[in-house]
C-alpha cells in the first residue's frame, strides 16, 4: 500500500481543500430558456467539467478528482411540483442504482463511441476529453510521463493494457457521477478486466505485488469523492464490486484478478469498493476462505449471493439466461444485469409486521387461525396492489452518458422490500401458540397489552419476547409463517405488469424501512415494544434467543427463496473474538459453505466488538477508521446517525 497516497486521501483527506462550491442557480436559466431534459443534462456537464480543476497527487497511478463539490439542480422546485403531478418520481429522480457496461466502451475508446452517439452524447464525450486533456496538460507540466502515456491513449482510443483500462474506468465512472446519475455500480469488474490483466501478467508486465499495488491505488480511486455521493447515510453510495460467480457454460469465473481484489481490501481497510462474491455449491471452501480473511478485518463484506438461487430466480423472472448468469448487485444487494438493465429495484417496501398486526387486532377471538392467515394473505395482495397502482408514469432527468453505455433497456422491472419478516412471522407463530393452540393468553389480554405497549403486562411481554417461537430459535412454526409469508408475497406480485411493461419483484430486503416502518407501528405480538427496530433485512428480531449462526441460518434458508428473488441477506454480526483461534478462517468459511448448500441466496457478516463500539460512541475522533456494515452497504462508524449506531450494537453477536 502506498501509505502516502493512503494518508492524503483517506486519512487526512487533504484533497477536499481544493474544492469549491458552484454558486450559479441553473434550473431558473434552462427553465427561461424552455430547454429539454437531455438538452439541461449536457450543458449542465459541459459547464461543470469546464469548472473542474486537475490535479495529481505525485503518487498516484490512477487520476481524477471532483473540485466542484456540488451539482446545481436541472430544475426548479416549481418545475418540480408541475412533474409530480403527471408522473410517479422515484427518489431524487435522477437514474440510480444501475450497472452501466463498461467493457465495450474501455474496448474502442471514446471517439469510437462517438461515431454512433446522439447529438447529447457526442457533446458530452467532447467534453470529457477535453477534461482529460487538461490532466495530459497537467500531468505534462509535473514531468509524470506514466501518466502522459496513459491519456494520451484513454479515453479517446481503447485500452491497450491494465493500467489504461483502469484508467479509462475512474473517467467513465467519475463522469456518471458528474452527470448527474448516482449508487453507480462496478459489476464484474473481475471478468471484464481480467483480459487486460491477464495479458499483462503474461507478459511480465507486473509481478504479483505490483499488480496489487496499482490494484490498490485504483481502489483509493473509489474514496476520493464518495462523500460527495448520494446515500441516506454516508457510505450509502453504491460503489458495489460483484467477483466470481459462473459464467454462462457453468464454469467458476474466481481467478487472480479476484483474489488481489480482496486483498486490496483488506489491505486498506476502506468502504468503497464495496466486495461481493458470487458462489454456488460447487464453489471451493479456499474461496470461502478468502472472503473470511476479509470478513475478519471488519468492513463488514464480502456480501455473499449463491448463483445457484439467485440465476434460477432471476429466470422464474422472466430474465433471459445469459443475461440471469450475468447478473450483479446493484447498490446493495438487489440483482440487476448490466448493460441491459433497467430496472428500479427498491420502488418500494412492504410493512409486514403492521399488516399482520391488522389482521390479529379485526380476527382474534373472533375467527379460526385459518382464517387469520387467510386475513394476512388478502392484506399482503391489498398492500402490494395499492403500491403497485400509485407507482404510474415513472419519470426520470435524462441521462444521456449512462445511456450510452447501455445497449439497451431490456429489463424494466421494479423491486419491493419485504420489511421485518421476521418480526410478523415470530408474531403469527406466538399468537398460534398462546392464543389458540394453547389458549393461555386471551385475546382481550393480547390486545390490551399491545394497546399498553406491555405496561401492564410484563409477564406477557416476557413470554412473548423471550419464549415464544422465534426465527432462527429452531422453531418450525415460526419459520413455516415466515413460508406463509413470503409465498403471499410472491403470489400478489406473479403476473402483474408495471407502467414500464415490467414485472414486479418480491424480496427481503428492507434497506433503512427497518427503522422507518418500524416508526409507524406501536407493539406487536412477538414481544417487540413501540418505538424498537425491526431486524436488518432477512435476519431475527433483535432480542430473539438465538442459539448461535447455525441456528439462525438453518431458519432463514428453511424456505423456497426463488420466487423472493429481489434480494435481501441473512445479516449475521460475528463476535471479533471469533477470529482470536487458528481455525477461525476455516470454521467462519465452512458456515458461509453452508449457508449456501441450504439454499440460502445472500449473506452478509459483520466482525464487531460491543466495547470497541461504544468506545467509539464516546470518543469519535479515536475511531475514525472503524467500519460497520449497516443493510447492504459498509460505513464508517463514526459518521453514522446515532440510530443506525445504535441498531448495530442491538443487533444479535454470534460466537462459533
């Protein structure tokens, strides 16, 4: 690791002095002008790479800063209020959360590019050029001829190495962001880079160590602007790396390239790129044991999904197959194909602790249990359908680079998040039990206590919190109602078209719904009390009685998740402490291995220590560096909202 280039960006992170804030209002002169949207798109570029300023640190292979620290609106707020009442607008209204496909692009080079682009796109092109000309210029004017060579070649012609398709790379990646387009991923930035790589390597171009040195350097490439980037929290970007997987005759795709990727990582301890592995029951436990080795540093991945669910989800989908065995992960763990793709993962969430809490308080005592499912059923089909119907005329801001690097828009299809399954499961399951199998606990006592958030009934709330069936507590009925669940799931969304002319797609993801979602509901029948999270996407309450990880993964891959297939992990926090003996490495690889071999279709984990957590609560500035992995993405710590702290040091800690 080149420890000066290390300090400059990530430590002292002395490149934001050169920044500077763009003042002029844009959206009051394209609205005067009545220009279109693709039309403000390419002038606000063309104005922004003018303002932007090179600059090189002496030490670095791989170039390319933002000094403009801001992108001025396209359109006014007035503008604004005129769209939403004609179209449906999905978060900023800019494009996120897509996998562009870079390789053709890295191939031919931008001039080549050019050729076939619309009039937006040839503007846009030129004007990153001309941006990269001027860090030519610069980096003629600092004698630093390796660089010279480089941009003299990309991005206006193809790559014809390692170090120039890595380049090219920070350019058409840097140029999305400053387009305007945001949680742009990398996808399989082992396959498609391998060939360049490959070649090198034979070549004797690089010996091992220096091809993870400028490995390395390209990843710092990723952290030198993401705190200028879009998220809900700060890490919240999207710079999500998908390695290994298949390709489409079945072979394993893990190779070199791979491995120094996660070695980069754990080299330098930082959250961008984020790693994802793709693997499948045929997959090595010496892969397995790479991705532990990365787990044990703490930055909370590699994020794992399991080729084997996820390509045959994907195709039950409608996805073509090789476009299915393609697939990568799009900002956090929801399953995009790149290139083609365009699809709006996270359109939505699904409360299901609040539907089933309305199907306990209109049925209880007054129906069968049967009849109370049936009850939760209609209401998962109703809320699906309400959602499905106020989502109509998406609209989005032109995007006209990420458009040429799509080949097309062949998948149209929006995602749900299925919020704190969990949580309504473990609540169908106790009622089950208590209320009419056993009938210990009347209805007017269930429902005067949750009425009470358990105030007057302490006795209850501890049966129902710390006794009753729990996912992940080998309960079969719990996790049968979470069967029940995800099947009614499923079962609202098969068949229904979208605006677009796309399906729809259930998963069990809840993204930050597991705080929001849970802010909307006041004490249910699993224990849970008004005002507590949910649990992170696919994982237990937070006070289950969980007996440990092979426990909670036996739960939640219990169950058919083909059909669930927007994605969403089992969330597991791993003691630190677990990693303290020899075997540790083997013993955490061989519980991914079967989790996996369960059927499960992604898994994240976190290597945490409470006290080091709380230390950092009370002494910020000591703990600058230590990094968390929050729903589907890794962050530091200490930037975090006191609430996404928090839900971490809640969360279950696993020891093996």
């Amino acid at each position: 690791m080149n420890k000066s280039l290390y300090d400059y960006y990530v430590i002292n992170k002395e490149h934001r002095a050169l920044r500077f804030k763009v003042d002029k209002e844009l959206s009051s002169e394209y609205s005067a002008l009545g220009l279109c949207s693709s039309e403000r798109m390419t002038r606000r570029f063309e104005y922004l790479s003018s303002l932007e300023v090179p600059h090189i640190h002496s030490d670095e292979k791989i170039v390319f800063m933002r000094t403009v620290a801001n992108l001025p609106d396209v359109y006014t707020e007035k503008e604004w209020k005129e769209i939403r009442k004609e179209h449906y607008i999905h978060e900023l209204g800019y494009v996120s959360n897509l996998s562009p496909e870079y390789e053709k692009t890295i191939s031919v080079g931008l001039l080549a590019r050019r050729e076939s682009a619309d009039e937006y796109q040839k503007r846009i092109i030129d004007s990153i050029i001309a941006l990269s000309d001027r860090y030519l210029e610069e980096a003629k004017r600092m004698g630093r001829g390796d660089i010279v060579e480089v941009l003299t070649q990309v991005p206006r012609y193809g790559a014809r190495n390692f170090r120039e398709a890595l380049q090219f790379f920070r350019i058409l990646h840097y140029s999305l962001w400053l387009e305007g387009d945001y949680h742009n991923t990398v996808g399989r930035f082992d396959q498609y880079m391998y060939p360049y790589f490959k070649n090198d390597m034979d070549a004797g171009v690089y010996t091992r160590e220096s091809a993870l040195e400028l490995v390395e350097d390209f990843f710092l490439s990723f952290n030198k602007d993401s705190d200028l980037y879009v998220g809900v929290q700060q890490g919240d970007n999207g710079q999500s790396m998908v390695l290994g997987g298949i390709d489409k005759d079945g072979n394993d795709c893990f190779n070199l390239l791979s491995e120094l990727c996660l070695e980069a990582s754990r080299n330098l301890l930082v959250i961008d790129p984020k790693i994802n592995l793709r693997v499948s029951k045929k997959t090595p436990l010496s892969i397995f044991e790479k991705g532990t080795e990365l787990t044990r540093a703490g930055l909370g991945f590699p994020q794992y999904s399991n080729d084997d669910v996820v390509i045959e989800g994907l195709q039950r989908l409608g996805y073509d197959y090789e476009d299915a065995v393609n697939y990568v992960v799009a900002a956090c763990w929801e399953f995009i194909i790149p290139g083609v793709g365009n699809d709006i993962a996270n359109i939505g969430a699904v409360n299901f602790p609040q539907l089933v809490d309305a199907a306990i308080r209109e049925n209880i005592g007054k129906s069968s249990f049967e009849a109370l499912l049936g009850d939760v059923k209609r209401r998962v089909t109703a809320e699906c359908d309400r959602i499905r119907e106020s989502i109509a005329n998406v609209w989005f801001v032109a995007s006209p680079f990420m458009d040429l690097l799509r080949e097309a828009k062949k998948y149209n299809n929006f995602g749900l998040h299925g919020c704190g399954l969990a949580s309504a499961a473990d609540a169908l399951a106790s009622v089950e039990k208590y209320v009419y199998n056993e009938k210990s606990v009347s209805p007017e006592r269930l429902i005067a206590a949750l009425d009470a958030n358990f105030e007057n009934d302490p006795e209850l709330l501890h049966t129902l919190r710390y006794e009753a069936p729990k996912m992940g507590v080998d309960s079969e009925r719990a996790d049968a109602m979470c069967g029940i669940l995800l099947d009614s799931f499923a079962d609202a969304l098969e068949g229904k078209r979208n605006c677009l002319g796309g399906v729809w797609r259930a998963g069990t993801g809840t993204a930050m719904f597991y705080l929001w979602h849970a802010r909307d509901i006041g004490a249910t029948a699993d224990g849970r009390r008004k005002g507590e999270a949910f649990g992170t996407n696919f994982s237990p309450s937070l006070f289950a009685k969980v007996k440990g990880p092979v426990s909670d993964i036996e739960s939640f891959t219990a169950n058919d998740l083909t059909r669930t297939v927007n994605g969403g992990p089992l969330t597991l926090e791993l003691a630190s402490s677990v990693f303290a003996s020899e075997d540790s490495i083997s013993k955490v690889a061989m519980l991914i291995k079967y989790f996996i071999e369960r059927g499960g279709h992604q898994l994240q984990l976190n290597a945490i220590n409470l006290d080091t957590l709380k230390a950092a609560q009370a002494d910020p500035d000591s703990y600058r560096q230590l990094i968390v992995r929050i729903w589907g993405w890794s962050a530091y710590f200490v930037e975090l909202d006191r609430e996404y702290q928090d839900h971490v040091m809640a969360r279950q800690e696993y020891s093996l």
